[in-house]
C-alpha cells in the first residue's frame, strides 16, 4: 500500500495520500491542509477508479476557516460527469480528475496511460479548481524516470488559469 507526503512550496501547507486496490478498484485517498486566502483549509479526499485506472467516483470533504466544503463527483466512464447530483456539462468527455490542491490525482493518468519513457500523451482532465468548481483543461504527461504533467490550457464556464 503506497503512501505519499507532499510539503507544498508555494504556501504553507502539505498533502499526505496513499493508494489502495481493493474490489477490483483503485482508491486514492488523502488530506491537504494549506492556507486559502489567509485562512486555514483541510480538505479529505477519496477518489476510486477502476482497474485500468479510469476514474468512476470522487469526493472532498473538510471545511475553509468555518466554511464546511463538501462535494461529491461522479461519472459513468464515458466522459459524462455529475457534481452533487447535477450534470456537469463543463467536463464533458473528460476521463481524469485532476484536484486542484493536491498532486496525488496527477499518478492517475500517468498510471492509465502507461507510456514508455520519453513518449508524451495529451490528456483532457476534470479539472477541481480551488474553492472547488470543475473546469476542463489540457496536460501532456511526459514519461521518464518521473513523469511530469505540464498544464496547457484550462476551459469552463469563465477564465481560469492554466497552471497550479
């Protein structure tokens, strides 16, 4: 069972995450605590894709200063995705999750594309911005030693930027 930790460089704060195959499915899970707009934020997340590490479900919860933030996505695998129960047309035919506040979600397609070192593939994600609205956005993931994502663009209902 691996379990990684992250201590971010941009701001005060970390991830701690580990990934578990249970039931013929992945489940990635962890909490990132940081700061959001000077006020402390612990997010728990739980993600579970399917053998062939395609996302099916997600959800994150935990609270911004005393704000409770909870959220529920699913899809049915065929890029239609639902938040809270609601069509979610902005991530139509993505495959990935991509949380915004962690790097843990970026090991999901680098998993399901398992490209040969050097090969690069274009990869559309449901992108989870923070203070988590889903927006849709492009990165190519390069394989080598450590594969590195390398955001391009991101789409949705207004402007986001392209990059963490």
């Amino acid at each position: 069972m691996p379990a990684m930790l992250w201590r971010r460089l941009d701001q005060p704060g970390h991830d701690a995450a580990r990934l578990v195959f249970h039931d013929a499915q992945w489940h990635l899970t962890g909490t990132a605590v940081f700061v959001e707009a000077l006020e402390p934020c612990r997010l728990d997340y739980r993600v579970a894709c399917d053998a062939s590490w395609r996302t099916m479900a997600a959800s994150v919860a935990g609270w911004l200063g005393n704000r409770a933030i909870g959220i529920e996505l699913r899809t049915d695998g065929a890029g239609r995705w639902r938040l809270n129960d609601a069509d979610c047309p902005a991530v139509a035919g993505c495959l990935d999750l991509d949380l915004s506040f962690t790097p843990a979600t970026n090991l999901l397609p680098v998993r399901r594309l398992a490209l040969p070192i050097g090969e690069t593939a274009a990869v559309r994600s449901a992108w989870l911005t923070f203070p988590l609205s889903p927006w849709s956005r492009s990165i190519r993931y390069t394989a080598g030693p450590t594969p590195r994502p390398t955001p391009t663009r991101a789409t949705g209902a207004g402007s986001r930027p392209s990059s963490r």
